[in-house]
C-alpha cells in the first residue's frame, strides 16, 4: 500500500512538471543557466536563514558534492542535452535514471535489484517515450551524453543523499545544497549568458526560486531520508507526467491517444516501484 510519505516526495517532481509553463511563459528566452541559478541560491539562502545552521567538519564539502551533481552539474547537462536534441529524446534518455539508481543502491546501500524494480524502470521508459518522443527524431552524440550524464548525476546525488546521513534537518540540508549548487552554477551564469531585465519576469523567479526550488527540494531530499532510494527515483517519472498535463490544459497542446497510455504505463511503473512486498525471490545483482 502507498503511503503518505510517498504522496508528499511525489508533490516535488510535481511541481517541477510545472516548469516548462513558468519558463515558456514567464521567463525570458535563452537564459537556461540563470533560471537555474535564481532558482537554486536565493532558495538556498532563506532555508539556510529559516534553520540558523551551517554545516560542519564534513558537511562543508558534502553538500557542495550533492550540490554540484543535483544543481551545478545537471543544470548545464540537461540544458545542453535540450539544445541538442529534440526534448522528446532528452526526457526520454533522462528517464532511465530510476535503472541507474537501482544499479548504484545495489551496489552501495544494500538494495536488492530485483525483477519487479527492473520490469517498472524498462516500462517507465517505454512510457516516457510514448508520452513525449516524435517520429522521426534525431540523435546528436553530444546530446544523448548529456542526457544520459543528466541522469548519471541526478541518481548518484540520490544515492548519497541516502548514504551521507544529515545531522541537521531537511530545511538546513536542503539550503546547504541548493547554495552550493548555486555557487558552482554563478561563473558559467556570467560568463555564458546576459542578464535580461527582471521587471517583467518576477513572478516567473519567484515561483522556481520558492516552490520550484525550497519548496520541492525540502520535499524531495525530507522524501531521500524517509523512502528507499528506488522508491524516490521512480517519483521522478511524474515530473513529464504533470508538464503534459499542464501543456494540454494552459496551452491547449494535443494528447493523443499514444500519449495516454505512454502516461498510464508511466503511473504504473510508479506505482508498482513503491510496493514493498515481503520477499523478492528473484533478484539481479550487479
């Protein structure tokens, strides 16, 4: 049975599903990095005034580890993988990102890969794919690296979210994240991109930074703690789930029926990843 744990962790690829909107209509065109920036550093900066705490001895370079592959390293690999390839085929490469969780929790936290976990991250995929791919999409070699580092970085941050336990609480851990992942993201901001003029994009911030940002990273890395680390990455598989949803319903995109069953195969695979049943008999190790 799914409980409420799983429920809240899933509200943050939820709202991160709402981020294609915010960008196409709030925020200026071409400037990926500082929408990333913004949303991350100023984030980081309230949770960090909200909990009056900073890290210590090995914290200092622990979070700026999760936040360099969560915020520093995936930003500029998602956005490149985007600018390179047809957003179809950079959602779908990303979406193989539970496969490398599973892998990576197998190996370092004991987690056992089982036929179930691996069937639910194939059909995830498959879903993703029908929900967002075209025909006739093209492949650039840069890209799918990209993408496919995306995903790489995303899952190890997951991991050692799980294996590095915080001794402070989820908003101190999450700001010292996020901060840090702004910090790495301010050179290639400046040095990449100019800075457009805010007055008409201030709600567009406003919103990554409070909930595409502390809201949903309290949520997610509060989800790391609680959850195993298969059962968070599979929430993930919502985030292109909800941008569909949001696309069809504010801007009037189609959904054909090819792309509701890729939605229904991806919500399966969600659901079926956070069953614990009681033994697991067959298992693949890696």
């Amino acid at each position: 049975m799914i409980n409420h744990r799983v429920v809240v962790t899933a509200l943050a690829p939820a709202i991160w599903g709402t981020t294609f909107y915010v960008t196409t209509e709030y925020l200026p065109p071409d400037r990926p990095l500082l929408a990333s920036l913004l949303r991350a550093l100023p984030a980081g900066l309230m949770l960090i005034a909200l909990a009056r705490e900073l890290p210590r001895g090995e914290w200092w370079w622990r979070s700026l580890v999760l936040g360099a592959l969560n915020i520093g390293a995936f930003t500029p690999l998602l956005f490149l993988a985007a600018y390179r390839l047809p957003g179809g085929v950079a959602a779908t490469l990303l979406a193989i990102q539970p496969l490398f969780v599973a892998a990576l929790a197998s190996r370092f936290l004991g987690q056992r890969l089982t036929i179930r976990i691996l069937a639910a991250g194939l059909a995830g995929l498959l879903g993703v794919s029908l929900l967002v791919l075209k025909a006739g999409a093209r492949l650039d070699a840069l890209g799918v690296a990209a993408a496919l580092g995306g995903a790489a970085v995303t899952a190890a941050a997951i991991v050692l979210n799980k294996r590095w336990v915080s001794p402070a609480s989820a908003l101190a851990t999450t700001g010292w994240q996020l901060v840090a992942g702004g910090i790495v993201l301010v050179p290639l901001t400046f040095a990449l991109e100019d800075l457009p003029t805010f007055t008409r994009n201030v709600a567009g911030y406003a919103f990554l930074s409070v909930f595409g940002g502390a809201v949903a990273y309290v949520v997610w890395i509060r989800g790391i703690t609680l959850l195993t680390a298969t059962q968070v990455t599979f929430l993930g598989l919502l985030t292109p789930v909800v941008a569909a949803i949001i696309g069809w319903a504010a801007l009037g995109q189609q959904l054909t029926a090819v792309q509701l069953l890729g939605a229904a195969i991806v919500l399966t695979a969600m659901t079926v990843a956070q069953m614990r049943t009681q033994s697991d008999v067959r298992e693949i190790r890696v």
